[in-house]
C-alpha cells in the first residue's frame, strides 16, 4: 500500500481536488434541500443542529474519508479491502464500502430527478427571453411539470447523459472549467438575489426565521433530518470524499486544511441560499413554513417575474444550478465506476460508466413515477421518491459515517493516521481521533436511534 498515485488518474493539483470536492459538495443539497428542510423542520432549531453536525461530526468524517482514500488509492471497496488485510481486521468493515456504493446509486437516481427539474427550468427562462410565455404562476407550473411522466423522464435522462459523459472519460477531463468558472457564478448570482432580498424589507423576518431557535419544533425526527442533512451536504458517509481523496496527491497537501475550506464554502453557500430564498417567500405572503421540495420552484418565479430582466436571473440561476448539480452527481456516480474498472479492467471505463448510470437512471423512474402515476403509493407515510430518500440519505449517510468514524478511530493503525495527518499538531490529532472514537459515533447513534424507535 501507500501507493503515490492511482489507477483512476490523479487531480493535477491541490487546487483541482479543492475545485472538485467543493463541486461535490455544493449542489442541489445546499440550494435545493437545505432551504425547503429548514422550511419544512420549524427554521431555526433546525439550522442550528445542523450546523453542530457539520462541526463536530461531519467536518472529522471528512478528515477521515479522505485519508481513507488517499491512503488506499483504489475505489472504496478495494481500498478497504487493502486496508483489512494489511492490518489483519475483520473484513466485515469492507461492509462500509457497499453502504457507500449502495447509497450512492439509490440518491443519484432521484437527485437525478430533481436535477431535472433545474434544467426543465432553465429551458422554460431560456424561451422566455426569446419571446416565450412567462411563469406567472409559478405553483402551476411546477404542480404541471411533477404530473408530467414524459417531461420528467426526459429531462432526467438527459442529466444522467451529461454525468455520465464526464465520468467515462475520467473525472478530472470535465470537470475543471465547470468549477473554476462557473460555480463562482452561482456564488455572485446568489449574493444577488440575497441583496434583492434585501431590499423586499423582510431579510429581518427571513433571518429570524433562518436563525432564531424555537425549541420547541424539535423532535428526535428534526434531529435525524439535520444530521441527514449534514452529510448529504457534505457527500459524506458514502465514500465520495473517500473516492476524491484517492485521488489526491501526498506532497504539500494538508487534508485537514483542503476539508476545512470544502466545508466552509458549502455550508455559506447553504446559509446565501436559505437567505436569498426566505425573504422572497414572505414578502411574496407565502408561507416559510412546510414549503416541501417545491419551495424553490415556486418561490423564485415569483421574484424573477418582478424583476426587470429576471428571465436572464432565472436562466442563469437555473442553468448554473444544474451545473453545481452536474459536479455532484459525477461523484455520486464515481465511486461505483471505479469500483466496477478494477473488477472488469482498467479499459472497460465507459462501459463501467454507462452501466452504472443505466442502473441509477432506471431507478430513476421509480421516483418520477412517484410524482404522478403512483402518487398513491405510499410506504411508511411517504411517497416513492421520499421513502429512497429517507433510507438513503438520513439513514445510510449517517450509518455509512459512524462506521466509518469507528473504523478510523479505533480500527486504522496510529502510524497510518499519522503519516497522513503529520501536518497537524498532535493535541489536534488527538482531539480529532477522540471525536471519531468517541463524539460523533454516539452522537449519530442517538440520533439514529431515537428517530427509530
Ligand atoms: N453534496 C451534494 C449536494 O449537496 C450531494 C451529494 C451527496 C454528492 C453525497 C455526493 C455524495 O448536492
């Protein structure tokens, strides 16, 4: 093991790995689902335990995933297979490694749904500047667009084209110009709309909503929902970050210091969202409350349709929206391709891509079918797409995470940890290793099992 560089490539440099786990974690979670949680998990107490769980269980995770995986070099379950028999453990934790893969092809197919729905957007804006009918009412348009299973499908299936087009040609071709340029975009785009919010005279309201806590809203759910959150944010406790940091190289590139700016960036990206989109909800009379995963969809329209060029707003709101999806989903989908080349060989990369996204696209349509035919269908008081959802993301990305947490703190050898980390002072070091060993594992158990029971 501790090999220099991995069979998948290589980013071609810090910055690069920098760009591309930024671009994994910054997408529909931060603006899409962050704020239509908040909305739908009472505001405020919601904000504030999600952001504990960034801090002290998500932020050590991301340490360790990246270790992992800059460690082992190989995709998720290969590298944990490596890491077991160097060390002599059980080969139950390669276990982690299938939790990852499993989780992160049941999430790329809704997410791959909703992307969808971004680019259906973009596409509406786009007609509109070209003389096209405006969305006037915005509920609508949505409520027309979900009981739609073609419209859904196809733009579903032409998101997965695009992913799947970066992932088998190899992850670091495609992926630096969207990054470099045009998530930058969509952070100005934001802080736009976060002054118009502004001037609507109810960012106070907005902000009370986002931040003060009414303890009272939480329940052990609100607390599994903010901890799935957390790590759907972050895209961890899939092995994501694990794959990324494969391939990440050793020389000057500290893990702790690349993980803190990644996880800062997502979680202002996810607080500009929340406040560019609370103050349009209300000072257009709606409800901040119980918005659902329309919120976006329904709330924007409203303020673009107000503004004097909001269709150039909304195509480039919506068209960069995508793209911060696009640089997500390829990492969902990464850690299966990678797993799948070093199973059937190292030439089959597009084929490993094309079946991986076939899989993922034709699950797919279980949650578009959801959202119209079978919208009766419900399992566990959800409908289809929900119930994915909840299994995926706020279970397994929790349960992929504490085992991974466990893993790193007790089972991975000292030296390992060390040789990876050596840039870190060792009170931190050792604090680190306790919040795996000890902190967050509790705390996801708690969570995991309160919401259970
Ligand atoms: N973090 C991504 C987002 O916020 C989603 C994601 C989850 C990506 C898990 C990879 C792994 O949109």
């Amino acid at each position: 093991m501790d090999k220099t560089t991995s069979i998948h490539g290589m980013w071609s440099s810090r910055l690069m790995f920098i760009l591309a786990a930024t671009g994994s974690a910054v997408g529909l979670g931060n603006i899409w689902r962050f704020p239509y949680m908040t909305s739908d998990n009472g505001g405020g107490a919601f904000v504030l335990v999600y952001l504990a769980c960034i801090a002290i269980v998500g932020l050590p995770i991301l340490f360790a995933e990246v270790l992992i995986g800059r460690h082992g070099r190989m995709s998720p379950i290969n590298t944990l297979r490596g890491l077991v028999r160097d060390s002599g453990k059980s080969r139950g934790w390669v276990g982690i490694g299938w939790i990852g893969i499993v989780a992160g092809i049941l999430i790329l197919s809704f997410y791959s749904v909703v992307a969808g729905w971004t680019l259906h957007y973009a596409w509406l804006y786009l007609k509109q500047l070209l003389g096209g009918a405006h969305i006037t009412d915005p509920g609508a348009t949505f409520t027309e667009l979900l009981a739609s299973p073609f419209e859904l499908t196809f733009w579903h299936a032409l998101f997965m084209l695009l992913t799947v087009l970066v992932v088998a040609m190899g992850v670091e071709k495609g992926l630096e110009r969207a990054v470099r340029f045009l998530m930058p975009a969509l952070f100005v785009l934001l802080l736009a709309l976060v002054a118009y919010g502004v001037t609507t005279g109810y960012m106070g309201q907005a902000m009370a909503f986002l931040f003060k806590p009414d303890w009272s809203e939480i329940d052990g759910n609100v607390f599994l929902r903010a901890m799935g959150q957390a790590f759907f944010s972050l895209s961890l406790g899939m092995c994501a970050m694990m794959t990324y940091g494969a391939y990440l190289p050793r020389e000057g590139v500290s893990i702790p210091r690349v993980g803190i700016a990644v996880a800062l960036t997502d979680t202002t990206v996810a607080l500009l969202a929340g406040m560019a989109i609370f103050p349009i909800v209300l000072s257009f009379g709606l409800d901040p409350a119980g918005g659902g995963p329309g919120l976006i969809f329904t709330s924007l329209p409203l303020a673009f349709e107000a503004m004097s060029i909001g269709a150039v707003y909304g195509l480039l709101f919506f068209g960069l929206l995508s793209v911060a999806a696009w640089t997500s989903s390829i990492s969902l989908l990464e850690p299966a391709t990678a797993f799948m080349v070093e199973k059937f060989g190292i030439k089959r990369r597009k084929l490993a891509a094309l079946s991986m996204a076939g899989l993922c696209w034709a699950l797919g349509l279980l949650s578009v079918l959801s959202l119209n035919v079978w919208s009766g269908v419900r399992i566990f008081d959800r409908d289809i797409m929900g119930f994915i959802e909840l299994i995926a993301n706020d279970l397994m990305l929790p349960l992929g995470g504490l085992l991974i947490a466990l893993f790193t703190g007790w089972v991975l050898n000292r030296t390992v940890l060390r040789e990876q980390l050596s840039e870190m002072p060792e009170w931190l070091f050792n604090a680190w290793r306790w919040l795996l060993r000890v902190v967050a594992p509790l705390l996801v158990l708690v969570v995991l099992v309160r919401a259970l029971l």
